[in-house]
C-alpha cells in the first residue's frame, strides 16, 4: 500500500476523532529555503489525512542554526522537528539529544536513501535524520552570454577559467556581473563556500594535530583569489550576500555564472520565477588540478529532538514529507524538475526524472564529494565544507566574519587569516585538542 494511500485510510478516523478529541499540533523549525516553502504548500494536505497540525517557524538560515542549537543544547522543548544538517546530526544523535529513526515503516523505504546522505545523517549505523532534500554544489551559468563572450563552458572547470569567463561576461552599464558567489558571514553561508573552495587549492583547516593551517600558501591563494575575482566580476556588496541574495540575483539576469547548492538548479530554470530560466547551463564546481574539486556535500534533512511529547506523530510526519510520494506528489503538481533532490536512489532512475536537464549533474556532484577525503594534504576531520566536531560552528562563525570584512575592505586577506589563526587555536587549545 502506498503511504498516501495509507494516509487517507487513516484520515476519517482522524478526522472524525477530532470532534471529541483535541488534535495533536507539530511546531517545526525550518529554513527559508525554496523547496522548503513549497512543502509548507502541501502541509493542509497531511493534516487533512491525519489530523495532525502543523506549525511552522520559518527562518533565515543562520538564525535557524542558532536557534535549534540553542534549544537543544539547553532541552529548551520549543520544536518537535527540526531541520538540520549533515554537520549536527551525528553530533547530536551521539549525545542522545535526537530520536533514532531506526523504525521507520517499510513501506517508507529507508533503504532507498542515496548511501552518502545516508551515511551524513547516522551515528553509528543508526539514522537520526531523513533527508528531505540532499545537494552538492556546481556551476549554474548562462549560456547566452557565454557563446556573447566567446567561450564554451567545460564540464569540469577550473578556477582559471571561471575567473576568465566571469571576467568577460561582466558588462557593468548593463547590471551585469561575471559571477555571483556567497560572501556572508555565516559558517554554513559564506563560510562553507570558502572552505569548500579552500580544499581545491590545497588548504585545510587542521593538521593532524589539530593545528590551525591558516597562516599557509594555500588559504592565503584561496582569499586572495576569491577577493580578485569578486572585485573585478562580482555584484557590489558581494561580503554580505548568501544563497538566498545570489539566487535572486541570478533570476533577475545580474549573474553570469553561480556557484552554489545543486538545489538551486530547479529555482534558476522555472521560468515562473526565473527571467533567465531557458537559457542556464551546468558544470561541475571547478578544481585547480590538485585532485580535488570545490563541491560540498549537504542535505536539509528533518529530525525529532528527544523530549518531544509527540514522538510518534513527528515521525509520522516526516515519513509523509520526505516519502517517494510526497515526491510524487510534488511531480504531479508542478513537475519533475521541481521534487526535493538528492536524496532518494530511485529518483534517479527514475526516467522521468532523467528527462530533468540538471539532474545527472547533481548526481554526478553528490557522488564526487567524499567527506571522508576532502582535502589535499590528510586531514584530521570528516567534512567537506565543515569539520565534523562540535566546537567548529562556533569557531567558524568566528572566521567568516573576519574573511567577510576583508571581502568588504575593512581589513586586509592577510590581517583577516591572521586573525582566523589565532580565534582557531585558542578555541582548540581551550577544548583541549592541543
């Protein structure tokens, strides 16, 4: 039986019970991402099934961060879902703080979870989060100013020729900017997009010994590089802007080339909220000929915080919302291009699906990032724009900011790497790393 069908077997008596019985509500933490809102959309219907309401408390990304980490840090008890990511989730269900999900219903098909999102979102073997989406990141670009600028875009680009296309595609009378890539402050903002960027060139934020790297060739050729090319190709205000300014930046044609989350690929190419949608094109996120590309491995998954007094009805929750049906459903109404990514094998084969212009491409992105090998020198953590331990987000916030100042000129590359050098080791050092 399918869920949906399931569901609706459920939802008279549910519905009927409600008359005499008050109905459970759920409140959930979220980000204001696209796909996300889009689930809001179809929320009526799952209450409608099963009687269950739901409350939603959207939020801007680094503001979610801090205030699921809060609460569950201080068993504060405000949401019975959360969304987080592959950074928190192994964390979290390691300290007891999250609600395995080793029950799942058969017919929800655990088993179909792409391996790697999977793997990002267990501790021990156990899953502690469901993705509802799952993402790496690539180069989203235009392809008529490209054959303007008389260039052809490789399926795997390096840096060189990313600053060079930017570079011509730029027409500043126009609005026009070469390239649009985060600059805000923000460890999973503009933070995860350095790091990630940092490990092409050879950077890495630890030695084995737990050591801070910033004061290396390496990170100073990353900034130095990313704040050149922005300089001269990117949007004015660049240091503060994130996913959310740079997608919308992009569908108003100001952008020639973006680098950033695959999920994006199906905001860019709908032409009812994109004004360049039939004219995008993909690549694999560039590299710098040292064996490793740029590309991140994330997912936004759901995942029940312990203490809820509504276990049971969280996880009927998200079975319902990261499900192959709700994919269907998604498809049904607004296309396949359109369905969460990234999390689910079938998906991807699913031929319809392969009908969607981007969808090898991120799946060629997801299964390129290996978080276990992100670096080019051995490194001591597990992550590829983030270093699995709990001190990093912390730490990390702390870099970003001084790495977003230099973008915006109130500091120099070089005074910004020192300062992330000296927050780092003193944080490690007070953790007892060193």
């Amino acid at each position: 039986m399918h869920l949906r069908t399931a569901f609706c077997a459920v939802s008279a008596l549910a519905l009927t019970a409600g008359a005499a019985v008050a109905q459970a509500t759920l409140t959930i933490a979220t980000v204001n991402n696209g796909d996300m809102i889009r689930m809001q959309g179809y929320t009526d219907q799952f209450t409608a099934e099963t009687g269950i309401g739901v409350e939603w408390v959207t939020l801007e990304e680094n503001v979610l961060r801090s205030r699921v980490t809060t609460d569950i840090t201080t068993k504060g008890g405000q949401f019975d879902i959360m969304t987080i990511g592959m950074y928190e989730t192994p964390i979290w269900g390691a300290n007891g703080w999250l609600v395995p999900l080793d029950d799942l219903s058969a017919e929800y098909d655990a088993a179909d979870i792409l391996p790697a999102m999977a793997g990002g979102l267990s501790h021990d073997g156990t899953l502690y989060a469901a993705p509802f989406y799952g993402e790496s990141s690539m180069v989203m670009y235009r392809t008529d100013l490209m054959e303007k600028a008389g260039l052809e875009m490789p399926d795997a680009p390096t840096w060189e020729f990313i600053r060079e296309a930017a570079a011509a595609m730029t027409d500043r009378d126009a609005d026009i900017n070469g390239i649009c890539l985060r600059g805000k402050a923000g460890w999973g903002e503009g933070g995860a997009f350095i790091t990630a960027m940092s490990n092409s060139f050879g950077a890495r934020w630890f030695d084995m010994d737990w050591n801070a790297q910033f004061d290396t060739e390496a990170w100073a050729n990353t900034l130095n590089f990313y704040k050149g090319m922005m300089d001269e190709s990117g949007p004015a205000g660049y240091a503060t802007n994130g996913f959310n300014e740079n997608l919308s930046l992009f569908n108003q044609g100001k952008c020639g080339m973006w680098i950033d989350a695959t999920v994006a690929a199906s905001f860019v190419t709908n032409p009812d909220s994109s004004e360049v949608a039939d004219s995008v094109g993909f690549a694999l996120a560039p590299d710098n000929g040292l064996g490793k590309r740029s590309n991140w491995l994330w997912a936004w998954a759901l995942a029940v915080p312990a203490g809820t007094q509504q276990e049971a009805e969280a996880k009927q929750f998200i079975e319902w919302a990261t499900s192959k049906d709700y994919i269907e459903l998604v498809a049904e109404n607004e296309g396949w291009a359109n369905v969460p990514p990234g999390a689910r094998t079938s998906l991807y084969e699913n031929p319809e699906y392969q009908k969607v212009p981007f969808a090898q491409m991120t799946l060629d992105s997801i299964l390129s990032a290996d978080p276990n090998d992100s670096t080019v020198e051995e490194s001591p953590y597990v992550g590829i724009q983030f270093a699995a331990i709990p001190e990093f987000a912390g730490i990390a916030t702390q870099v970003s900011q001084e790495f977003s100042a230099a973008y915006a000129g109130q500091q120099s590359v070089e005074e910004a790497l020192e300062k992330a050098q000296a927050i780092t080791n003193e944080a490690m050092e007070a953790a007892g790393y060193r």
